[in-house]
C-alpha cells in the first residue's frame, strides 16, 4: 500500500510536469493579452522532434533544443497573424494548432511506436534517503524540479518585477501602456515565445522522459488541459503549479485504482481528467470576482499602435 | 518592425475584394504544400494534380468526394452560425460521435426492422443528441460563464471514450469476435444510394445537406441586413447578435451546431460505414471549422469550401497511396489553409500603411 501512494505521488510530480510547463507559458502569454490555442500543436510538435532527434542522435540536449526551436517556429506563425496582421486570436490559435498536430505526425511518422530509454531521474543526495518524501520528492527528473522553478520564478517576475508589471499593464490596457511608450507588440511577442518555450519543454519531455517513445497522438489534449489549468489557477503561477499537480495525481488515476484491484472501465478512468476539468473549470469560472480581479482585460483583443 | 508600418482598417471592404481571399488562399496553400511535401520526395506536379484533378477524374472518385462533402458542409454550416456570434464550438467531433451513438441504438436494437421511418427516427435522434452533448458547453457557458472552447474540446475526448466504452459492450455485436463493432445496419438504416452502380457509395445524405445549406441562407439573409458589414469585420457581438440576449445566442448557437454535427454523424453511420465502429470520423469536426472560415462564415461560401476540402481529401486518399504523399498531408494541408485565410483576410481587411516615427510627449 505504501508503495502504490509513493508510486502515484511520486508520479503525479511526473505527470504534471509538461502540463505546468505549458500552463505557465500560457499563462504569461495571457498576461500580456495573448490567448494562444496552439499550446497543442506546440507541445506535438516539439515531442515529435524531440524524440526523434534524441532517438537518431542519443543526444537529449540536442533533442530538446531543436523541439524548443519548433515550438517556437510555430508560435512565431502564430505572432505574425495575431500581432502583424491583427488576426483574430482564438482562430488563428486554432489554426496553427492544427498545423502543428499535422506537422508532428510528419515528423513522427519514420519513429511511429518506437521507444527508448528515459535517462536516469536525479536523485539528490541525502534527501532522496529520507523516508517517503525521498522517493516522492526528490528522485524526479531535472524537468520536473525545473518546472518548479519556473512557476516560482515566473510568480516573482510578475509580482515583483518591473518588467512583471510593465506585461501586466500591457495585458490590462495596451493603450495606456503603449502612451506610456512601451512597446506593446514587442511585449506580447516575447509574451509568446516564453510560451513557445515551455509548451516546448513540455511536449520535449513528454516524449523523451515520462513516456519515452511516439505515437501519433501522444500529447493526447495535455496541452488543452493546460489552457484550462491557467483559468483553475486564475492566472497567478502557484496556483497553477498546485493545480497541476492535483491532475497529474488524476491522470494516474487509473494505474492507482488497478493497483488497489478495484476493476473499472478502463474509458471511464481515461474519461475522468477531462470530466474534472470541465467541472473545475465550472467552479472557478462562476466566481466573477475571482475572474474580475485576475483575468487580463484586454485578453484576446489585438493593439495595433497606430491607431 | 511595426514602428515603421502600421495596419489601418478599411472604411470599406469590396465584396470582390472579400471573395478572393479564399482564392489567394487555396494558391498559396497549393504552392505551401507542393514546396514542403516536394521537399519530403513527392513530386510536385504530381501532388498538384493528385490533389486536385485526379478526384474529379472517374465517377467513383466524384462520388467519394460527394462522401465527404455532405458532413463537411453540413458540420461547417452549424459551426458558422456561432462562429458569427462568437461562439466557439471547437466540439463538433465529441457532437458528431454522440449523434452517431444515439442513431446507432436504433438499428443495433431492430437490426431485422423493416420500417422505412428507421432513417428519419435515426436523424432525429442524431440531431438531438449531438444537439444535447453541445447543450452542456451552453448550459455551463451561461450559468458559471466556463469557457466553451475548453468544454467542447473536453467533451471531445470524454465522447471518443462512451463510444469506445459502448462499442466494446452494450452496442458491440455478439456474433463480432473480438473486433469491436456492432451489427451491420439493416437496409431501412441506411441513406438510399444515388446510384444504382454498386460502386458509388454516394448517398442521398448530400440532399438533406444542400436542403438545410439553403435554409441556412435563407437564415442568414433574413437576420442580416448587410453580409458586407459582416465580413468587413463589424460583425455583432454576441450580446446584439441578431436581436438575441447573449444567453440565447449560446444557447441558439451550440444546439444548431450540436445538431448539425450529429446529423452528421449519422450521415457517416448511414452512409459510407453502415454500423457502428471505433472510428467514424477523419476529423471532419475539425476540418469543418476551416471550411466554415475558407467559406466566409456564409452558407454559399462553406458550399464552395467543403466541396473544395472534400476534393483534396480524396485526392490526398489517393496520393498516399501512390506517390509517398505523407499521411499527415491533409491535416499540414488544412493548417495551412487556415493561416494562409487570415492573413489574406487581413490584408484585404486593413491597408498597410507607412508611418512616420511619431514623436512621444
């Protein structure tokens, strides 16, 4: 019993790694005003590439570098509809999402169901031999502690940062910030490209360390439940962090209750994470003034300077 | 970048200006696609002619692309409604399964009936069940205000899972083996073929489509004064969309959408796949949302668009086939349609103008 919750904490750790990498890219591209719908295809692709260049060449960095690379190729597609040619967001969100799932597919397609060795998790030393917290906390993969870094550091440079603030007014009013002669799409652009990172990280490590292999399909709508995770944490990053990991625990759901010997449709466990986002994202949207007082107002609305 | 040129909108936007976006788009989504797939070892020219003629070269690959049209069209023309009061219903997938779902217990339930009203009772239950599993993004869009992009994306995937989960048990035929699938349909389940060539599969499911895209038009004419003004980007939002509350307009939007979609999912059960099966679907949800765009949000437009995404269907079909044309081709494809629409739309929406550095107070 004991080894079943050491397994499942430990692995909800895992499991929520890509998500709170991509959730915390999306939700400074949010802060800034952008919604990007692409963090799918973003995190399809770069796991695509992120295999197959670790697969050929053994090389993990180089793997996770190029992946990164066609993250951000994508979203700079996305920058010129969105803040070159004003297009609408959400759309154009959409569409390069769907050119990224189509381009993972292509990139895919010579390594479809193969697999590889993860590299060995960091073990920290001393911690990782206290009991129970050792084998949940600190035996996880650099990403994971890195991710974690990222939500406090990304919490910090909004809170407590000039520049922080500078995004946030963007975000809120890109107008007065733009009166105030800081340059409104230069901002959002490296809004978005933060964002392009991390999805890129995430999809990166989805299919290298937690399940190293490809399928098409693999990043399985992680990348949606991203986007959902930055309203359940209403934008502010340890919120999300927590919220993260409360569905990296769910998407072990099912390997917990097999563990327990409890027999249950295998669709129905597969079903639940999106059943309890839909129902999260309910209840927290239903607060108006929790909504109100986080969610950037000028969220989705383009700014273009001259006008 | 931007310091120096700067979009300006048009007061006014030519309606010849507006229908050759997608034509310029259609060019430039071509030629991405020959440069990029030419690059992966696929002949060009070929490609271009395997997309695009080879589909309407015989009768049975006219009659394929007939296939695919009808849900393409019929899913593009509900999503269209909301996507002009700004109501994003990215869940015509999830809809489309559950409609065929609901469809499928009529058949799998008399599979010896006789009864000619099977079909009709088949498409009523398609529709209001496609329409019901939309109504769930309405209903939690108007009481808790969740964003209805995230919920049909959702209730995509919980609707990929009831389907398998009933495959695999209530609906799976007993006689199947192991393959998870129900019961053929019997005769009166199924569209009747336009044809009497057994080749053709092409069924009278493209009628109900053309039928309900001219109520479409007629429902678009009506409550619009202008289409220009539409398109011209002064589309009403959706607390004014054509004199409803913003409350109805997601209601009125996700059920119509909900219910195309599952129509159309019965059109595929009924048509083409004649039973109940894991996969009834090559994204057509999806592609649909493009074809709604490429088709200008206007029931003539998406007529013209699904047609024209139905013949690259089939011609990528074929070209996988025969020349290495990758298999994730159509959906590289469709993306790129879609960027290649925005931009264009956006240049015939704006004019790109040079401005002075302004001097700051």
């Amino acid at each position: 019993m004991t080894d079943t919750i050491i397994f499942v904490l430990a692995g909800a750790f895992a499991t929520a790694t890509p998500l709170l990498l991509a959730a915390i890219g999306e939700a400074v591209a949010e802060k800034a005003g952008v919604m990007n719908l692409s963090v799918e295809g973003m995190m399809a692709f770069a796991a695509a590439v992120a295999f197959a260049v670790t697969y050929q060449t053994g090389n993990i960095v180089l793997g996770f570098g190029l992946a990164v690379g066609a993250s951000v190729a994508l979203s700079l597609v996305f920058s010129i509809l969105v803040l070159g040619f004003s297009a609408n967001q959400i759309v154009s969100g959409l569409a390069v999402g769907i050119l990224g799932l189509g381009l993972s597919s292509l990139a895919g397609r010579s390594f479809e169901n193969l697999t590889m060795m993860a590299p060995a998790n960091l073990s920290l030393p001393v911690l990782s031999d206290l009991p129970l917290v050792g084998p949940i906390l600190f035996r996880q993969s650099a990403i994971t502690y890195f991710a974690f870094a990222v939500a406090f550091l990304t919490w910090w440079f909004l809170a407590k940062t000039r520049h922080g603030r500078i995004t946030k007014v963007v975000g809120e009013d890109p107008a007065i910030a733009h009166n105030l002669g800081f340059a409104v799409i230069r901002i959002r652009l490296f809004a978005i490209i933060f964002g392009a990172v991390m999805s890129g990280l995430g999809g990166a490590y989805a299919s290298t360390i937690l399940t190293p292999g490809w399928s098409d399909g693999l990043i399985a709508g992680r990348g949606w439940i991203a986007v959902a995770l930055v309203v359940f944490g209403t934008w502010r990053p340890l919120r999300i962090a927590f919220g993260a990991y409360l569905f990296g625990a769910l998407l072990l759901g099912d390997l917990a209750v097999q563990a327990m010997g409890f027999s249950v449709p295998p669709q129905i466990m597969t079903s639940l994470p999106y059943v309890m986002t839909i129902i999260v994202l309910a209840a927290v949207s239903r607060n108006a003034l929790l909504i109100r007082l986080n969610a950037p107002v000028s969220l989705g609305q383009n700014f273009q300077p001259s006008k | 970048m931007m310091g120096r040129y700067a979009l300006v909108q048009r007061s006014e936007v030519s309606l010849k200006s507006i229908m050759l976006v997608p034509l310029v788009t259609f060019v430039l989504a071509l030629l991405g696609s020959m440069v990029l797939f030419g690059f992966l070892g696929a002949p060009p020219l070929e490609v271009l002619y395997r997309l695009l003629i080879d589909p309407l070269a015989s009768a049975y690959n006219i009659s394929e692309v007939v296939i695919k049209a009808a849900p393409l069209i019929l899913i593009a023309q509900g999503l269209a409604i909301g996507f002009r009061a700004k109501v994003w219903n990215i869940g015509a997938e999830g809809q489309l399964i559950i409609g065929a779902v609901a469809a499928s217990v009529i058949p799998i339930t008399f599979p010896e009936s006789q009864n000619v009203l099977m079909l009709p009772a088949m498409m009523l239950a398609g529709m209001i069940a496609g329409a019901a599993w939309a109504g769930i993004a309405a209903a939690l869009k108007t009481r808790f205000n969740a964003s209805e992009i995230i919920v049909t994306l959702m209730l995509n995937q919980i609707a990929v899972q009831i389907l398998y989960f009933l495959i695999n048990g209530p609906l799976k035929d007993p006689m199947g083996f192991s393959y998870p699938q129900s019961v053929s349909f019997p005769p009166v389940a199924m569209y009747p073929l336009l044809s009497d060539d057994g080749m053709l599969r092409a069924n009278a499911s493209i009628l109900v489509v053309i039928l309900l895209s001219i109520a479409a038009l007629i429902y678009v004419t009506r409550t619009f004064s202008g289409y220009t003004l539409l398109v011209g980007g002064l589309a009403p939002s959706a607390a004014s969309y054509a004199g409803f509350s913003a409350k109805k307009a997601v209601w009125i939007t996700l059920l119509i959408g909900g219910a195309a979609a599952g129509l159309a999912g019965v059109g595929e059960i009924s048509g083409p796949i004649g039973r109940l099966q894991p996969s009834l679907s090559p994204g057509y949800g999806f592609a649909a949302i493009i074809v709604a765009y490429l088709g200008g949000l206007h029931p003539v437009g998406i007529l013209l668009a699904g047609t024209f995404m139905a013949i690259v269907y089939v011609g990528a079909d074929g070209a996988i086939i025969d020349v290495g044309l990758p298999p994730a081709a159509p959906v590289i494809f469709q993306g790129m349609v879609l960027v290649f629409y925005l931009a264009s739309f956006a240049l015939v929406q704006y004019r790109i103008v040079r401005v002075q550095p302004e001097a700051r107070a």
